[in-house]
C-alpha cells in the first residue's frame, strides 16, 4: 500500500495524543486528595487542551500527507487543479487582494508566469489553516480544498449528528471556556465524552488522508 509509509507517521502522533488525553481524563483519580475546587479548575482547563489536541492532531496529519506528496517530485503540470490551485493561492496572496500600484502588478505577472513556466519538482507549502475554530465545517472545506472526501454529518447512519457534537458540544464548549465566559460550563462527563470524540475524529481523519494518497488524489 502507498500509504502504509503515512498511515505508521499518523498512527505515531495519534499515540502521543491518546497518552496526553487519557492524562488528563484520569487525573482526578491519580490524586487522592483532589479537592472539590481542583476538579472545577480540571475541568475548566481540560477543555481548551483537549480541543488543542484535535486542532493540533489535524494540522500535524495533513503535514504529513503534504510531505509524503512533496517525496513524489511532481511537477506542476502533475498537480491536480485543487492542489494548483492552493499552491498559487499559498504563493502568491496578489491573488486574494490585486495591487493596485502598477509597477507591483507588474511585478507579480512576471513572477505568476515564471512559476507556471517552472520545470522543477513542486515543494507543496506545509501551511494548513484552521481559523482556529476547527469545526465541522471547515473541517470539510479543508478536506474538499485538498481533494478528499469529506466526513458526513451521520457518520454511523443513525440519527447521531457529529456536527452537532463538533459544533454545538466541543467548540462552542471550548471557545465559551477559553473567553472567559462564566455561564459555559463543563463536567466531568462532557470531559469523557469530548476526549471520546477527539480520538474518534483523529482516525476518521487518518483514513480520509491515506485513502486520499492512495488514490492520488493529488494527480492531474
């Protein structure tokens, strides 16, 4: 298998991940005299880590995958029109916001021809933006960017909503506890649940992006 080479570099960050997360999950119990307020202090703090842990897993494992690529030595007439397309716009930000003084425009045709005239091997840029609110939604915008399938909203096919638990449950949950906002609150329960989901949501991603390699997605 292409990927095997990958999947073993994914599995290796998701176990350092798995030990930070069952860290936190049994720190309570690994403490005999943690008091009432130290549990309400664990579980204020536990959330912003565990979603770090997600955002940090994401961007990690698609470094990985963009560096497996990058092995390949594709040229840029090999790239296929979602991975060119992110390479000029990662390039060349002219793209996003033209400039208006004349001699830059300039400037930035010269440059924009020469890199579609270039003949060496592409080194795709390792940038992966999250916006840092990784939810269900730019999770899937950034799996659609790279040519990869994105995860569905009922992934068991039942009435179970992963969006829900990404959105409504663990972001909005993190980012209440994160700004200081004092009416969001958390429990050792939603702890479980959240450190459950992060593990669930690193090997649905780990398979999306060796599916995706294996299938060259990234090929013209």
């Amino acid at each position: 298998m292409k990927s095997d080479f990958l999947r073993n570099e994914i599995d290796a960050d998701i176990s350092v991940r798995y030990r930070n997360l069952t860290l936190i999950k049994t720190l309570p119990s690994r403490y005999p005299d943690f008091r009432i307020e130290d549990k309400e202090c664990w579980v204020r703090c536990s959330f912003p880590i565990i979603y770090a842990e997600w955002e940090g897993f994401f961007v990690s494992a698609f470094q990985l995958y963009l560096r497996e690529i990058n092995k390949l030595g594709l040229k840029i007439n090999e790239l296929s029109k979602h991975y060119l397309l992110r390479e000029t716009e990662c390039r060349y930000k002219q793209l996003k916001e033209y400039p208006k003084d004349m001699s830059k425009r300039h400037n930035f045709m010269q440059n924009l021809m020469a890199y579609f005239r270039d003949d060496t091997p592409m080194v795709l840029k390792l940038d992966v933006n999250t916006e840092s609110n990784l939810g269900y939604g730019i999770m899937n915008g950034i799996l659609n960017y790279f040519n990869l399938n994105i995860v569905e909203d009922h992934i068991d096919h039942d009435d179970y909503s992963l969006k829900n638990d990404m959105d409504k449950f663990m972001l909005n949950t993190r980012n209440g506890i994160a700004h200081g906002d004092p009416t969001v609150t958390a429990s050792t329960e939603d702890i479980t649940k959240a450190i459950a989901l992060v593990e669930r949501l690193m090997n649905v991603i780990e398979d999306v992006l060796c599916e995706g390699f294996d299938k060259e997605v990234y090929k013209a």
